[in-house]
C-alpha cells in the first residue's frame, strides 16, 4: 500500500483511499456504478450527498458507531468503519 494511502471498511468492503480524502470520497469509491447512497430518509427512501458542504445533511453516515456523522465534512482515517444506508438493503 502506498505511503499516501489508508484503508477503512465501508459497509463491509475494504476501501483505500488517499490520506487526507473526505469520507463521501470513499462511499463514492466502495459504491462504484451502484450510486452513492449515504442514509435512509424516515420513510426508508434511499438519500445520497447534494452538497458537498454540510449544510443539506443528506451525506449523514454512521463512523466507528456515532451515528449522524457528516461523509462530507469527516475526513478518512485508517481502519476507520462507515455504515451507511446501502447497508440496510
């Protein structure tokens, strides 16, 4: 593995990526063509990021059990577990 890169698990798949990447860059990466989906909508509808900023909150994420965490806002950190909403399918 390359000096610049570490590895989390997302949803149960290891994903590398560059230190210093958002964590939404890693949902995005573990997704491939699938389609980042980051959480469920209370009535179960499948959310993904919209802004990139932390303000629409549709990025939430569950990070090494803390849940509501922003994937735009948190940046990876090796061995570091997401859970998001693609889990639940």
């Amino acid at each position: 593995m390359p000096e610049g890169t570490i590895t989390l698990d997302v949803d149960g798949h290891s994903v590398s990526v560059a230190r210093g990447s958002s964590v939404v860059a890693a949902v995005a990466l573990a997704a491939g063509s699938a389609g980042v989906i980051t959480r469920r909508s209370v009535s179960g509808a499948l959310r993904g990021p919209l802004c990139g900023m932390g303000v629409c909150q549709e990025c939430r994420v569950t990070i090494d059990g803390v849940r509501h965490r922003l994937a735009c806002q948190t940046l990876c950190a090796d061995g570091m577990e997401v859970v998001t909403g693609r889990a639940a399918e």
